[in-house]
C-alpha cells in the first residue's frame, strides 16, 4: 500500500495550490480570530499597531475590507501588503 492511498481521497487528488485556495476561502470572514490564534496580533480592523513583521510599533494597519485577512504595513519592504494567510 503506497502512502497515498492512506489520504482521504479529496487531498490525495488536491494539487497544493487547489490546498491554499480551499483554506483561504475557508478562513473568508474568520481572520480576525484566526490570526491570533495562529500568534499573529493584529490590531482592531481599522486602527494601526505593531507589524508581526517588521516589529514597527504603529505601522501596521488590519484592514480585511474583502474578507481575506487584508494588510499594509508602511514600513516593511516589498512585499508591503497581503492576505491573511502571508501572515501565518
């Protein structure tokens, strides 16, 4: 028995880009949670606070308009901005 055939048949078929599509639209609308419970403190939508990245204080900014864990740092270099996931 190869090790494959021990996997659920929806993940052994699933391409690992097909992976990250079905876990960021599992996570629409829960990254407020999710974050912090992965050890990402994020700040209350809308305000600024520290960057999980950079560390910078005040530069960080949760915005999660679309529902995908949207942020903008205006410190950190390229890439300055992502998804929930970028984050984890």
């Amino acid at each position: 028995m190869n090790q494959r055939s021990s996997q659920p048949k929806n993940l052994a078929k699933n391409r690992p880009i097909d992976v990250i599509r079905t876990v960021k639209q599992s996570a629409m609308n829960h990254w407020q949670s999710l974050l912090p419970a992965c050890g990402v403190d994020v700040p209350a939508k809308g305000k600024h606070g520290a960057c999980p990245i950079c560390g910078g204080t005040d530069r960080f900014h949760f915005i999660d308009d679309n529902h995908h864990g949207d942020w903008h740092c205006r410190q950190c270099d390229q890439p300055n901005h992502g998804d929930g996931l970028d984050l984890v």
